[in-house]
C-alpha cells in the first residue's frame, strides 16, 4: 500500500494514535470532500444553467452570443493547460523519469478521450442521432471531466499550502464549467427538437451532468497516492483539457461569417487566465 497523504500526522507517535491525530485525520477529510462538491458542483451548476436556457431560447449553434461563449471557453482551457497544468508538472519533476511520466500522463489524457469518442461516436452522434443518443455520448463525455476535477480539488486539499494547485483546481473548474453551459443547451435545444416538452428537455439535459460530481466524489479515494503522482495527474488534465479545446470548441467557433466573435472570445479568455496567473505570482 502506499503512503496516505490525505491522512498521515507527522506528529503522530510509531504506534500511538492519538485523538487529536483523528480530529486532524476526518477534518482533512472533510475539507478534502467539501473542496470536490465545490469543483464538480460548480461543473453540475453549469450544466443545469445551461440545460434552462431550453425555456428561453432558441438553438446556441448559431448567433454571435454563442461563438462568444465557445471562444471564450476555448480561451480559458487553452491557457490553464499551459499555465496551471504543464508549467507546474514540469516544475515539480526531474530527470527523464521525471519527463516519462509527464509525456505518458499528457497522451493518456488525449488517448483516452479519442478512444471514448471512437466508442460512443460522438461526432456521428452530434450530428446526425437522435437526442437520446446524444445525451448518452455527453454523460459518458463528462464522466472524465469530472474525475479530473475531483483530483485536481483533492490535491489541492492533500497540500493548502501550496497555493497553485487551489488556483489551479479553480481556472480548471471554470474552463470545464464554462463549456458544459453551451454544450448542455445545445443538447436541450436537441431534445426540444425532437419533441420533447421544454420540461424533459431540461431534466434530460440535467441528468447529463450528475456523472460530474458522482466520480469527482468517487476520485477523492485516489488522494490517498496523489502526492508523487501529481506531474503525471496534472499533465493528464492538461491533454484532457487540450484535446476537448481542440476537438470541439475552436472547430466550433471558425465555421462561418461570425468566426471573428469566436476569435475575440479565445483571445479574451487567453487574456483573463493570463492575468489572474500574474496576480497570483504577486
């Protein structure tokens, strides 16, 4: 078994465990469970936000509002990639095992989405299925988003001292929460499409995005070993993150005449994880 680095009380005697250790011990924990309802919650919040805009709107596949958002959100991932996941796995790394494990966690995070892709066929789905479908291709879609949001909150609970990774289980939350809102009302608009009441096009569209914070949860049992796999977790949200950028959001936003508000939107979100990666240098 490894060293549980959630749990473990330096102060702690070889074969005494004190009571003061277990308060630390289950308020380590509770702290570690909070920060991953926080992260994914925020995920869910979005979804669910995004899943009403079926009572308001009309389909975010067109219009400049909608290449906005995605350029925005496209934006926000590309930068936290580079700025809060690669810089500080490279940083706490050494030598080539150092480099192997960062490279293997970063195409692993790539891979694993191609191949949930391939499986489900989500671009088919997206465009040619029913609702139905498409609601299953974007549960399975989030079930990976969400473990990576409960690791990255988990580890940054395993450490507060380190200030980066809460700053980085943050912009990770708000890259990944601000997508799940157009993508959760495109797929509403699809249900209502379909035939579907505005009320079942919402619950529907909701119920996408529960997996988020089950397996977020589910991932805190993980933070036990997070400590020397830290570079490779990290670097396995930055291909996550890339991959989904790159896939799906900046196709999205460079199709037509409206494509300039997409660009302002990728440069406006580069530019605000920018600066919130300055101030949090000062």
């Amino acid at each position: 078994m490894g060293k549980n680095v959630l749990f473990s009380n330096p102060r702690r005697k070889k074969g005494y465990i004190g009571i003061s250790s277990i308060k630390t011990q289950r308020d380590i924990f509770v702290n570690v469970i909070i920060e991953v309802l926080l992260g994914t919650g925020f995920l869910f919040l979005m979804t669910v936000l995004g899943a009403a805009m079926a009572f308001f709107i009309k389909p975010l596949n067109t219009g400049k509002l909608a290449k906005l958002i995605l350029g925005f959100s496209a934006g926000v991932m590309l930068s936290t990639s580079v700025f809060a996941l690669l810089i500080p796995a490279m940083e706490d790394v050494k030598g080539l095992k150092g480099i192997a494990l960062i490279t293997l966690g970063f195409v692993l995070g790539c891979v694993i989405l191609i191949a949930t892709d391939e499986i489900i066929g989500l671009k088919c789905s997206r465009k040619k299925s029913s609702a139905g479908l498409l609601m299953l291709a974007m549960t399975l879609h989030n079930i990976p988003e969400g473990i990576t949001v409960g690791l990255a909150c988990a580890a940054s609970a395993a450490k507060p001292e380190q200030g980066g990774l809460l700053y980085a289980a943050v912009v990770l939350a708000i890259g990944i929460g601000i997508q799940n809102f157009p993508e959760t009302a495109a797929l509403a608009v699809t249900f209502i499409d379909d035939g579907y009441s505005k009320a079942k096009a919402f619950v529907f569209s909701v119920l996408s995005g529960v997996v988020e914070p089950v397996f977020g949860v589910l991932a805190v049992y993980l933070s036990s070993y997070i400590e020397p796999l830290m570079p490779f977790l990290l670097a396995y949200a930055a291909g996550t993150m890339l991959h989904v950028t790159i896939e799906e959001l900046i196709p999205d936003v460079q199709t037509d005449s409206k494509r300039h508000m997409g660009t302002v939107g990728i440069m406006s979100g580069i530019l605000l994880m920018l600066v919130l990666d300055m101030f949090q240098g000062l």
